[in-house]
C-alpha cells in the first residue's frame, strides 16, 4: 500500500513472526511509563494478541503495524491507532522505536507522517490525539512538527517512580 510507504521505512500489518519482537517491546520496563504498563506480558497473551490482530479495525478499536526499514520484514517500531471512535471519527495514536539506535533518524516521524495520511484519508478521521508526558522531549517534538496542538494538561496524571508527572494531551483536526 503506497499509503503506508515513506522514503527510509514501511508500516506492514502484524505477523506470527514477530511475536518475540511484539514480547520484548512490551515487556521492556523502560517504556511501560509511556504505554501505561505495569506487568509483563507473556508470550501465550501475544501469541494470542498476534492471531487475532487481522481483525478490522472498526471491530478491535485499534490497529497496531510494525515499522521496518525498506527492504526488509525485520521490525524496528510499531505505531498503534487505539481508542478508535467511528461515530466521533477520532483515534489515538501512539510510536515506538525499540532499539536506541534507530531514534533519531527520521524513522519515527516518517512513521507518524504515514499514519496520519493513512487515518485522515483511508479511515476518513477528522482528528487524532497523543498523549505524552510533560518531560518526553523527543515526543513533544515529534508531535509539534506535525501539527499537533497542545490543548490540555492532566495534572500528576501518571505516577512514575514515586513521583507524579503530568501528562499533555495533543490533538491535530484533519481541516
């Protein structure tokens, strides 16, 4: 799908193959604060959680793709629509990069860009929302570049090592 291609990567539907790359995403504890995880998952939940992930979006609410490089099926990233809301035509939307190497080369706003024309033209969304904490810079960045706007703070929303964070919520409306 042309919609889905940039220049350095592609969005691709999920596989059975990639359930020990879906595991070690989420189970890696130094994302869970920006993906509201508090427990481990295992690999039976994702084994199952990857079957089931052809069903369509307007049944599931969400549709999770993996972000690879051109030329290859290796994951790197996934980027997630969730909280899909037909009848307000609106999502969330959520990336991430596993490993260190890949932030900051492009490789996440490519994605976000491909997302954002795939929901406003394919699923015919009038808008997207993120919600990032106050103090993840490379986030906040990356959202802002494409429009999203900042319109709100959830104060002390998220409890992170004992400490309280806020958290920004931003939207972009599909004009």
């Amino acid at each position: 799908m042309v919609t889905l291609t940039g220049d350095i990567i592609y969005l691709r539907a999920l596989e059975p193959e990639d359930l020990a790359f879906v595991h070690a995403i989420e189970n890696d504890e130094s994302i869970w604060e920006v993906s509201n995880t508090q427990t481990p998952y295992s690999r039976f939940l994702i084994r199952q959680y990857l079957q089931n992930a052809h069903q369509d979006i307007y049944e599931v609410k969400q549709l999770r793709l993996a972000i690879c490089y051109k030329g290859t099926e290796e994951a790197i990233g996934l980027i997630d629509l969730f909280d899909f809301d037909p009848k307000n035509n609106r999502a969330g939307v959520g990336v991430v990069l596993k490993n260190d190497a890949d932030r900051g080369k492009g490789i996440g706003s490519e994605a976000l860009q491909l997302i954002v024309k795939y929901a406003f033209q394919h699923l015919q969304l009038h808008q997207l929302y993120a919600n990032i904490a106050d103090d993840n810079e490379a986030s906040l960045q990356l959202f802002t570049k494409f429009g999203f706007e900042k319109i709100g703070v959830k104060k002390q929303w998220n409890r992170v090592n004992n400490v309280y964070k806020d958290e920004l919520l931003f939207q972009l409306i599909n004009i």
